[in-house]
C-alpha cells in the first residue's frame, strides 16, 4: 500500500512539471513574435537611405606619365689599365674618391724605362754622325765629278748611303719617342673626371698590360645617365615631344617607387626596337650633384610627355568595375544614385580623367558604393571636395546591428 501511494505521487509531480513546462515555451516564443525591434528592425533599417561621400567631377589639367624601368649607366665606365709591364711603386688615390681628368692615379717603376731612352738615344746620335758624314762625301763626289775625276756610279752610290742613313735616323728617332712614351704611361692618370672604386692591385705587385680586373675602375657621376625601356607602342609621342625641342621631364625613384632620387631630362631613344621584348630604350641625363645615383642602380623612371588641359577629372576611388566595363555612381539632385558607363583616360596618382560618360559639376561616389545599386537614395555627408585636394578620410557609418557586424570599407582599383 506504501508502495502505491509514493508511485501515485511521482505521477502527479509529473504531471504538474510538464505543464508548467508548456506554459513557459508558450511565453517565450510570444516574446519573440511580438517585439517589432532586435534584428529584425535593424534589417529593415538598412532598407533606408546610405550614407556616402562623394566628390564634384571638375576639369583640371592633368599630367600624363610614362612610367619604366631603368638601370643607372654611367656616361663613361673605364677599367684603368697600365700600358707597359713593371713594379707598382706609388697608388696615388683613395677608394671611393672622386677625381678629375688628369690627376695622377698610380706610378710605375720608370728606371727601366729611363735606361732604354737614354739607349736610344745614343742611337740616334751616332746615326745622326754617320749621315754628316756622307752627306759631306757627297758634296765631294759631287765637285770631283764634274772635273771628271771620279766615275757617277760613285756619286750615285753616295747618294743611296745618304739615304740609308737619314731612314737609319727616323728608326732611331721612333726609338727615342717610344721610349719617352713609355715613361709617359709610367704614371698612370684619370682619362676622365669620376669616382674611383676599390683597388685591385696593391703597390709592390709587378703589373702588365690588360689585367682581367685592371686597377681600378673609374666611373663618371657627374653627370651620370639612367637607361630605361618603354613599350614600342610610346614611340610616337616620345619622337613627337623630342621633335618639338622642349626638354622631356624625366624624374628617378628608388625600388620601392616611393622615395624621389633625382630629376633630370630625357637625352636621346635608341634607334631600334628590341624585338625579343617589344620595348625601346631611352637615355635621361641626370646632374647627380648629391651623388644619389649610383652605377648599375636599380631605378623606377617617370617622365611627363604631355599635359591634358581642361579635362574632367574624378578621384580613382570612384572607379568600379563591371560587366560593361567601368563605371560610376553619379548622385543627382534628388539623393538618387545612377550607375553610369564611363570611358578612361589617363591616370596621375589619385586623379582619373574620364574621356566620356560623365560632365564636369557631376556628384560621383568615392566611399560607400559597395552597398549601392541603381536608382539607390543616398545621404550625403561631404559635398563637392576638390578632386585634387588632401588625401580623404573614410568616414564610413558603423553598420552594426543586433549581431554586431562591421563591414570594411571598400577597396579602391588599385587594391583590388
């Protein structure tokens, strides 16, 4: 009996825990039936205007660049070599150092040489002696001749001697002048103005002729040359701007293509196309006065070959790209955003010209356009910036809701 009376009591707690139960699911699923805000009024919201900033399409002059790639070349790159073959005795620079034509870079034993001159020249005196000599005979045979003392076979043959010796003469006069030459190339000077590098061959080592890695290697910087290439597709401009006399701004940058090294002018364009690359190349001269340019330097080139005057001119964030190619949301006077084709021209960092599709006084999205679509109403929060003005700032809403996401602001071209 004890036994019946605990199971009848279990089934009743039962029977009252899975009621209550019921009616606290009923109560919480009212609760998320009825409230109108949380998420999902947060999602209707965004059914609303968006917020954009824009920028006034405005005609500007803009500057059209030729970028390339280029390697920094010396005017003149010379391998210093000695011309005779002796004992380094004296190096007259310091590495690194930067000398001008003529100055006294290193000296080669002359003793050796000195002897051979002073050989020399006793040649040349005693051939001078022996032509005195028979040019006097000469004039002798000459005298006796005409008395018809002696036969003209003997005249004749003085004559030839005579000859003999002024050749013997010039051969020790060539003598004499390669042996003064020789003393000359003893002392080794700069053939131009430049810098200097690292010393191959120490004093005390004997030297000859064309040594694989010569002296020294001399380099002209000032002013000093930037090879780079462009695309066969340029020439024409190039050729046109050359002929028309005015000087082509050329400027250098670094690798990154971010630091400014030097300015200079374009100087010349090869004469033919490398076919193998499809590329030309071209030559800037640069003064290099604060030796920035160094030889065989890697270097970014842009030069300006024409200015596009009055064109209408955007920033490059207002660029998207679609189906059709690139375009542009235009926001007219009612808030109401259009999705308008546009034809490119070309760029100069952050400002774009557009060739046709667009006006000048025309509103175009620069920030917020990943949300948008034809015919969108927007809220705009920054009217006509100038298109070349500072850099703008992103001031994009915090699009969070209930569940706290945050989108990132949108990428421009040159990101994606």
């Amino acid at each position: 009996m004890i036994f019946a009376l605990i199971s009848g009591l279990v089934v009743i707690f039962g029977i009252v825990w899975w009621m209550n139960r019921g009616e606290t699911m009923t109560v919480r699923g009212s609760g998320r039936e009825g409230g109108g805000g949380g998420r999902g009024g947060g999602r209707r919201g965004l059914n609303g205007p968006l917020p954009v900033l824009v920028r006034t399409a405005a005609k500007s002059d803009l500057n059209i660049y030729l970028d390339g790639l280029g390697t920094v070349t010396p005017l003149a790159n010379v391998t210093i070599q000695s011309q005779i073959s002796g004992q380094l005795i004296e190096v007259d620079f310091k590495e690194g150092q930067t000398v001008k034509k003529g100055d006294l870079l290193a000296v080669i034993d002359p003793r050796p040489y000195a002897v051979s001159l002073e050989q020399a020249q006793g040649q040349l005196q005693q051939a001078k002696a022996q032509l005195a000599e028979a040019q006097a005979d000469l004039t002798r045979y000459v005298t006796l001749s005409k008395q018809d003392s002696i036969s003209e076979q003997q005249v004749d043959d003085q004559r030839a001697l005579v000859s003999q010796d002024e050749g013997l003469i010039k051969t020790d006069q060539a003598a004499v002048d390669n042996a003064n030459l020789n003393l000359t190339y003893c002392h080794i000077v700069a053939p131009v103005s430049g810098r200097v590098g690292l010393r191959q061959v120490d004093p005390g080592n004997y030297v000859t002729p064309n040594l694989s890695s010569g002296l020294v290697v001399l380099a002209q910087v000032q002013p000093i040359s930037v090879i780079f290439t462009l695309p066969e597709d340029n020439i024409p401009e190039v050729v046109k701007r050359l002929h028309s006399g005015d000087s082509i701004p050329v400027v250098a940058f670094d690798r990154t293509n971010t630091h400014q090294l030097a300015a200079g002018t374009l100087a010349t364009i090869d004469n033919e196309v490398d076919q193998s690359t499809g590329t030309i190349k071209l030559r800037a001269l640069f003064s290099n006065d604060d030796g920035t340019l160094f030889a065989n330097q890697f270097v970014n080139v842009r030069m300006l070959v024409d200015v596009d005057r009055g064109a209408i001119v955007i920033p490059t964030s207002a660029i998207e790209l679609g189906q059709q190619g690139s375009f542009v949301y235009v926001v007219g006077d009612d808030n109401m955003v259009s999705a308008r084709n546009v034809t490119l021209g070309p760029a100069e960092g952050e400002r774009q010209a557009v060739l046709s599709g667009l006006n000048g006084g025309e509103r175009v999205v620069v920030d917020g356009a990943d949300q948008l679509k034809d015919g969108a109403e927007v809220i705009v929060q920054s009217l006509t910036n100038p298109v070349d003005g500072p850099a703008r700032r992103s001031r994009r809403r915090d699009s969070a809701g209930a569940d706290g996401d945050q989108r990132p602001p949108p990428q421009s071209r040159s990101q994606q």
